[in-house]
C-alpha cells in the first residue's frame, strides 16, 4: 500500500520510507537492498504512521485496510498494489502436556480443511475495497521486483535467516500460480 501510485517501480523505491516490523531482519535486507529507507513500526503503530505521512509504503493483508483506516493514507494518489511482494507466515507453539492428545495434528487437519473458506473471506475482504484504489504493477516492473525478490531469498537463504526448506515449498507454491514466472524455470536456489 502506497501513498503514491507514481512508485510502481524499483527505481521509485529509492529514498521511499517504507514500513518495516521491528526485528524483520529479512525485510530490512531486502528495502535496504532496493534503496528504500526501513522505517520501523509495530503492529499498533503502522497504521498512524501510514495515515500521517510519517511512511510513504506499508505491507500488510487486505483485512487491515478498514480496521487500519488505510484510505485515509492513500489519499487521492495512493493505491494497493494487487502484487505477492511478502509472504505473511506464523507458527503456533503449544505445551503439549496442556492441550488434548493429538491436539497439534488435529488443528493441522482443520486449517487445511478450512483453507478453502479462509481464502474465500480473503476474496470477500479484496472485494469489499474499492476498485479505483486497487493498482496492477507494469509487466516490465513485475519482472523486475521478482528478480530482486528472488535475489534477496536465495541471500537471506544463504545466511540462515530462512530456511532452504521451507524456500523451496514457497517456491512450488508460487511456480504452481504463476508459471510463467522466470524463477519457475531456474534451478539454481
């Protein structure tokens, strides 16, 4: 999300003040990387910082738009950009000997169960935004963020800060949506 649908390129990234999560070492790499200043934020600060001005570009899922007040923030230039540029993932961690038998596996089985449901209150929640706000990336711009994303996820593999593992399955994932990307017909990560 955006306060200026003029920044659809790498190159207007440079000297941008983009949002960063405190501690999102992975994040940090990849704005510093495209010349962007990280700007850091939490959860309860992202949204005013975005609405004030203090952060010309934030990330987060659609669901936050109404609850962040985010069309306050993209004004009458701004837009959100329709483009996977992060990977939101979470982990639940439990103590065992609190929960049921097969507590773990079972709420595996549910989420995979649900996901179908999950996906449609994603779409409901897109569809709820209205379309002048929404922006596509250029096809050109498009190419080029996926190189430097990919760029950035076979460095950061490298460093440990992902995991090799879990890359490769994203990857899967993103080859198996969009096919034509170019990463889906390199084997070099």
């Amino acid at each position: 999300m955006t306060n200026d649908r003029n920044i659809n390129t790498i190159q207007e990234l440079v000297g941008k003040r983009l949002a960063i999560f405190e501690n999102d070492k992975a994040g940090k790499t990849i704005i510093e990387k495209v010349g962007a200043i990280p700007v850091s934020v939490t959860l309860a600060t992202i949204g005013p910082k975005f609405t004030s001005g203090q952060v010309d570009i934030i990330y987060l899922p659609a669901m936050a738009f109404k609850p962040f007040d985010i069309a306050k923030g993209l004004g009458t230039k701004g837009a959100v950009v329709r483009f996977p540029i992060v990977t939101v993932t979470y982990d639940v961690i439990i103590h065992p000997d609190k929960f049921p038998e097969g507590y773990g596996q079972k709420s595996r089985t549910w989420f995979a169960a649900n996901l179908d449901r999950q996906m449609a209150n994603v779409d409901k929640i897109e569809r709820s935004i209205d379309s002048r706000f929404w922006m596509e990336i250029p096809a050109p711009s498009a190419l080029a963020y996926f190189q430097v994303l990919r760029e950035s996820r076979i460095s950061l593999a490298k460093a440990g800060i992902y995991d090799k593992k879990m890359m490769g399955i994203l990857k899967k994932i993103r080859c198996r949506n969009e096919p034509n990307n170019p990463e889906c017909s390199k084997t070099d990560e």
